[in-house]
C-alpha cells in the first residue's frame, strides 16, 4: 500500500446499491465528496440516508457498486483512523463515565488527539466524571462527538446528530461541528431538518427513494425551488389579470393580497409595478422546505404545496423546528 | 480546494497484542461497578461457605481415613467454584449488554479487532473468576474452616480458574443468543440448576441412582468433580479415583458452549 495518497476525494460513490429482500434502500448513488467539503445528506425519513453511511461506513456490504474512502476500503480506513462517525442513538455504555467512554476509545486506536483537548473541543469537560447513563440526550450526542474526535479523523460522518436536541443545544453542537470543520476536517451529515442542511452546509445532497435528486450548494438548492414569491397589494386584483402576467406559475388571492410564485420574478415584479396599480410590491425567496418538497416529495404533494398562501404558510424562510414528517 | 495529501505513514493502524491495560481496567470496573453482581460473586460464596462450615463440626467434619483435607474445604472449593462460574458467565454474557446498546456497532467503527474483543472479554472473565475464588480461599483460609495441604489450595485454584473460563465461553454464546433483558435473569437460574446437579450444595452425587446418571452428564459436573479431587489427597500421598469421564464432560461442554460462540458471534459480526 502507498504512504501517501494524493487522492483529493474524501468519499467516492460509485452506483451503489442496496436491497434488503425486495426492498431497494439505496438505488445507483455515484457521489463523489472532497476533501474540506461540509456536505449535508438531506432527505426523509427512509430515503436511503443511514443505509448509505452505513455502507461508507463498511457496516453494510453494497449489494452492487464500490465505496471508497481516501482511496480505500471502508475497513482499512478505519483501520487507520482516517474516518469516524457520530451516530444518531446508541453506541455507548450506560455504566461508564464520559471520560472512561473517550480514553477507551481512544486506547482503541494507535495515534490520537489528547483526551483533554478533545473533552474541551466536544464540550464534555465539565460533565467528564458523570457516568453516561444520567447524561442528556444533548450530552450524549457531545460524548459521541468527543468519541469521533478522538482518532483525529480526516473525516467525520454523522448520522442526524441533533436528533431530540432542543434548539439552543443544537445550535451549540453545530457550533461545535463547525469551529472543528475550519481546521479542514471534511464533514458529511445526514439530516431531515431542512435548516440544518441550509445553515451549516457548504453543499446539499438531496436524496429520496434511494437516489440523488438534487446536489448543489444550499443557494443553487434553493433557486431549484423554481424561484421566489411575490406579494403585494393591488385592491380589486382578479385571478384572470394574475395569471395574464408572463412567467408566472401559481396565484393565490386573499382580499387585496396577492401572492405568485414565478422564476423570473424580476420580470413579473417589473410588470407587476410599471403595468399595474400593484403596490407594497415584496419579493422573498421560498424557503428551502418548500424546495425540498417540491424536489423529493412526490409528485401531488409537490404540486399540492405550492401556492401557499395564508391558512398553514409558515413565515419565510422557515422556521427552526419545521421537520418534514 | 487544494488537495491534500494523506500521510498514512503518521495514521499507522494500531499494532499491539490482544490485552490493552487501559480497556482491561475499564472493563473491570465496570463489573466491580455492578452491586447485583458483585454480591453473587464476592458476597454469596463466602457467606454461604461460613453457614455451612459452621455447621459441619467433630466427626462430620472428616473426609475419610487418611485424607488431609477437612469437609470445609471441600465446601470452600464449592462455593469457589460457584462464585467463579458466575462471575466469568456474567462477563461473557455481558456482551449482550453491548449488543443492545449499539456498544458493538460502535466498536466496529475503530480498529479494534473482533477477535482481540473477545480475547480481552476472556481475560476480564479470568480476572473476575480469581476474585471470585480467592476471596472464598482467603475468607475459609482465614476463619480456618477449611484445612488441607497447601498443594492442594494450589490446584484447586487452578482447576477452578481453567475450567471457569469454559463458562466464559457460556456466557459469550448465551450473551450472543439472547436478547439483552432476558440473558443475565436466565443465566443465573440456569446456573442455580446446573449447580445442583453438579453436587456444589450437596457434595457428591452418587452415579448409581437414575438421577445421577443424568446429573453426571450436565456440564458443571465434571469441573466440580475434578476440582474436588485435588482435596482427596492423603497423608500417604495417594489422591481418590479419578474418573476420566469427568474431562470428556468437561471437554464435550467446552467445545460444544465455545462451538456455539463462534456461530453467535460470526453471525453478530457479520456486514449484511
């Protein structure tokens, strides 16, 4: 084996698969993630996101397709502490205190970060003698991350870490998370909540039913959401002179209220103010949940999403705790 | 983004023995933790020893014409045996513990070698089955309720210690088998049993009745028996007979609870 790799390719896909019986969980993922890259795995609930991990994480064994990681086998890149992952529940002993959990990981692997600093970077210090069974979730998850940290691994995957944290602790581990990630540390992380991805990602996989559907940056993400909204004011506005207006996709009309979405809404806000009476003319972006049903829900719910307006429409963007289902 | 480059040359994969001091010591506290287990082991054997001792006095208290050894340390050796048998079968049924709480999973993404898993599993097993049988020792030895050549303490010892680690390989398949909840609350009814029909509360069992043909198969039976036979020795040197079917018990069941360990724990370790 070489000592040293030039591959600049964290994790490499290559039409990955995998059925469990006759149900397909992951169905032809080619991903290809850099190193230095904070990518979020975004997707519902059963899209194939912890089955693929699972399979980076040679945990599962692909029904077809390859896996690499910095060029190796999953295996082998544990082996030398290249890679860890923070999983979402489990994996730790309920008799043990924090510290006893690190420094017998740590003892697990041949180099390793100095268990001080890492309990310090993990935020773990100060509950480092409390056994692990009366810690928080929100505790836990930070023994986890203190876990991952040990080995000083060129890459860390987690698996929704914030799974059951309340928002100020969430806030703090992705603070955590991110502070880690500056030192160059490639990180990939699964999640449902679309905030998540939006805020912390410098790159957003959208999968569902076991494939990518969308990849890009959170912005290019968004902008898939087919453009922006428009609202305004125009007293007496009708249905019919709403949808005359070139570009514009769906209306909605509340009293004196109008709201379209459309993709060039440049060019709908210009004819709405120069052609029309319309007034107190606002253009917003639509939030990346509604990018992400438009992109992975199916096609009725897509559609049946929509025009929103009034009734159950969230303010824009969304708020903190939106989870799709 | 650049790209950097891995030197795998400062990322070397561990290269050290089976035994790690640091997890063995954890390991070991983490079972001395352990209120439930700890009475079992430590608190049980030396309490029942000294009940039954105190009641076995003059006459009773003689093996037979001849032997060193006094009634009490035939019991000592029992109560040891017990106390070692439980505490290497909890240690191997702690994997079941792992198993549950995702531990297992979690080990699997270090470099930790399965096999190296179990081997440390084997000799925190080890280790607990010596405070087992040394607090019983130290405990019979001290109130001198128990007396016999000091070659024989040697031997029982280390009868009761290899043949306990048999047991250990119990509760590594028993650990694998079961689902956490029930493995600890069956394993030590199961061993309550077994106990009884190895003769560890009664002395030994006489083959000739139906009863003990089916007791001399069951597999603490034969450790019991060669544990005990060190305490036969007389003073003209000469040790009580010495039955070979007690080793192919013993063996039998040794390769039949490790056989069973393999297969649970293969079928455990196994990527799907």
């Amino acid at each position: 084996m070489l000592d040293v790799m030039t591959t600049s390719t964290a994790i490499e896909l290559t039409a990955l698969t995998k059925s469990f019986g006759s149900v397909h969980a992951v169905q032809g993922i080619d991903l290809s993630i850099g190193q230095g890259e904070v990518v979020a795995f975004l997707g519902p609930n059963g899209a194939g996101k912890t089955t693929t991990i699972d399979m980076i994480l040679g945990l599962a064994q692909p029904s077809s397709g390859t896996v690499a990681v910095f060029g190796l086998e999953p295996g082998d890149a544990i082996a030398h502490g290249l890679v860890s992952a923070v999983m979402q529940t489990g994996g730790l002993l309920k008799d043990l205190t924090v510290k006893e959990t690190i420094r017998y990981t740590a003892a697990l692997f041949a180099a390793t970060r100095p268990i001080e600093e890492v309990m310090e970077t993990a935020g773990v210090t100060e509950i480092a003698n409390r056994r692990v069974g009366k810690c928080s979730g929100g505790e836990q998850q930070r023994v986890r991350f203190a876990m991952a940290l040990v080995s000083d691994p060129e890459l860390i995957i987690l698996d929704e870490p914030t799974t059951g944290m309340d928002v100020a602790t969430r806030r703090a581990f992705w603070d955590s998370i991110r502070a880690d990630a500056e030192r160059g540390r490639t990180v990939l992380f699964a999640t449902h909540y679309l905030e998540e991805a939006d805020a912390y990602a410098d790159r957003i996989v959208f999968v569902r039913h076991g494939r990518v559907v969308a990849d890009g940056t959170p912005a290019e993400i968004k902008a898939l959401g087919s453009g922006r909204a428009i609202r305004a004011t125009w007293e007496g506005v009708t249905r019919e002179e709403l949808r005359g207006i070139p570009g514009v996709d769906t209306v909605d009309i509340r009293g004196d209220q109008l709201l379209v979405h459309a993709k060039d809404s440049d060019a709908v806000a210009r004819f709405l103010l120069t052609s029309t009476p319309a007034h107190d003319l606002e253009v917003v972006a639509r939030g990346i949940e509604d990018a992400f049903v438009a992109l992975t829900g199916d096609e009725a719910e897509a559609s049946a999403a929509l025009p929103a307006f009034g009734d159950d429409t969230p303010d824009l963007p969304t708020t903190e705790n939106s989870e799709v289902r | 983004m650049s790209a950097p480059t891995i030197d795998l040359s400062t990322r070397p994969r561990p290269n050290r023995g089976l035994l790690d001091l640091t997890v063995l010591g954890i390991e070991l506290r983490r079972v001395l933790r352990n209120r439930r287990t700890m009475i079992f082991m430590v608190v049980f054997p030396p309490v029942m020893f000294l009940f039954i001792s105190a009641q076995i006095t003059g006459k009773d208290d003689v093996m037979g014409p001849g032997i060193i050894a006094n009634v009490g340390a035939y019991v000592m050796v029992s109560m040891a045996l017990y106390g070692a048998v439980l505490a290497t079968t909890s240690a191997g049924a702690s994997v079941s513990i792992e198993r549950a709480s995702g531990w297992s999973r979690q080990l699997r993404l270090t470099p930790l070698n399965p096999v190296a898993y179990i081997a440390m599993k084997m000799i925190s097993a080890l280790v607990l089955g010596a405070i087992a049988t040394g607090v019983t020792f130290i405990v019979a030895s001290a109130t001198g309720h128990a007396h016999m050549a000091a070659r024989s303490w040697v031997e029982c010892a280390l009868i009761i210690l290899v043949g306990a680690l048999v047991f250990a390989a119990f509760g590594l398949f028993m650990g694998y088998l079961l689902p956490s909840d029930n493995a600890m609350q069956f394993i030590g009814p199961v061993l309550a049993i077994l106990s009884i029909f190895g003769g560890i509360f009664t002395g030994p069992i006489s083959t000739d009745s139906l009863y003990g043909k089916i007791a001399e198969m069951t597999p603490i039976y034969g450790f019991s028996a060669i544990a005990h036979w060190p305490t036969t020795l007389t003073t003209s040197g000469t040790y009580g007979t010495f039955k070979f079917s007690w080793v192919v018990n013993l063996v039998v069941w040794a390769a039949l609870f490790v056989a069973g360990a393999v297969w649970r724990f293969r079928k455990d370790t196994a990527r799907v």
